[in-house]
C-alpha cells in the first residue's frame, strides 16, 4: 500500500467533475466517468492517451506516493496530517490554464504562486519520518542518471527529484502525445476545460490518497480541512 498527499477540489466541485468525465475515473468513488463527447477526438482516443493520469485520479502533487515507514501507522499520519492542515491557511491557486508539460499536457497556473511552493516544500519535510526509504532497486527504476544534480540530491534525501527548488504545480491530463496528437488534443482541452479555470481555484484541503495494492488505481482516502477549526466555524 502506498500513500500521496495531494491537492484536489471537493467532490461536488464543478472542475472536478469536468476532470472526471475526461479523465474516465472518480477520484472520489474510484468508478468509472463516461468521457466526453468533444469534436476532434474520438472516445478510444481520449481513452488511450489518459490512461496514466486516469490511474493517479485528478490531483496535483504536494507529496508523492510513498509506502509508509515501518515504525509509523496510518492512524498516525492521519493524526498528524489533521494538525497540520489546521496550522496552515487556506489559499487561492491563480486561475489555471491548459499548458504543456514536457511530452505531457496538463493544467498549470497563469501566474507563479509562491505561496504554493513554500507550501509543498513544508508537506514533504513535515511528512518526511513517516515515508519508508527507496531502496536502491527504487532508486535505479527512477533512472537517476538522466536527472540533475539538484534533482538528483532531491531523490536520495526526499524520495523525489522534483521537490523544493524543482517543484511546479500542476495537474496531468494527458500521458505521453507527439507533436500532431498534442496539437489536437491542446485545443480540445483549451475549450472543454474552459468554462471551469477562468477563477483563481480554492486551496482549502490537503488530500490524502492511498493505492490499496501495487498497480492499483489512486483514490482519495480523506480531505483534511486547513486553518483552525474556529475560523472554519465562522466561514
């Protein structure tokens, strides 16, 4: 089994739904979503190039997944993740548009936010005791010697290469697209997501998500509310 800290909009949020027609999965009920019906592709298209995300639901890293550390149980990192989105205030992401992400497309923010950074940088320190070590064999599928040396240092003291100074927010729509495919598939998503990312996006929960066996698909396990339950109250 293995856990992930990620963001996520609530269940009933009308991106998240958009995100679960087209990605084919709730990350919420773990079922399947019919995919949209959009000119320019067909429905085994859209099927075939999300099948990678569709697995880690519609999410943004904050933590990536990881098997727990054998001295620490689940019923710990909850305790600990439910104090820690209480000390942390809420955010607004700024409004997200469809943007290339290597070979991959995906949703990114219009503009920088800092705030997001220093934000999933304290979530991989905070959390760093309850992940267990990559094993050496870990390590080397994760090709290690095609990564930088920041990102490389980054794999071994974190357990990923993209945290700290190579952290950038976003959320995977796509897998893997050449360059006519990417093409077509960027301007079906520019129209279909459109009506959902104009606004800056509410960051008011930190999602854990679990994989209940190796292969399985990623679903949410809980939201975990951020700020004091007193100022929640007031909202």
């Amino acid at each position: 089994m293995r856990y992930a800290i990620f963001f996520t909009p609530p269940a009933g949020d009308p991106l998240t739904l958009a995100a679960a027609s087209w990605l084919g999965r709730s990350v919420y009920s773990g079922e399947a979503v019919d995919h949209p019906s959009v000119r320019g592709l067909g429905l085994h298209e859209i099927a075939f190039h999300t099948a990678l995300p569709r697995r880690y639901g519609f999410h943004a890293v904050l933590m990536a997944p990881f098997q727990l550390h054998p001295d620490v149980t689940e019923a710990a990192l909850l305790r600990e993740l439910m104090r820690f989105a209480g000390t942390i205030e809420p955010l607004a992401i700024p409004p997200l548009h469809v943007g290339r992400l290597g070979d991959h497309l995906g949703l990114v923010p219009e503009t920088p936010c800092r705030m997001i950074d220093l934000l999933a940088a304290t979530v991989v320190q905070q959390f760093d005791s309850f992940r267990a070590p990559l094993t050496e064999a870990e390590i080397e599928r994760r090709d290690p010697y095609a990564l930088t040396a920041p990102q490389f240092a980054n794999l071994y003291r974190w357990g990923n290469p993209y945290v700290m100074d190579e952290y950038r927010f976003h959320i995977d729509l796509t897998g893997p697209l050449d360059g006519d495919t990417m093409r077509r598939f960027a301007s079906v998503l520019e129209g279909y997501f459109a009506p959902v990312i104009g606004d800056p996006v509410p960051f008011s929960n930190l999602a854990l998500f679990v994989e209940r066996e190796q292969g399985a698909p990623f679903q949410v396990h809980s939201l975990h509310p951020m700020g004091r339950v007193s100022a929640r109250r007031i909202a």
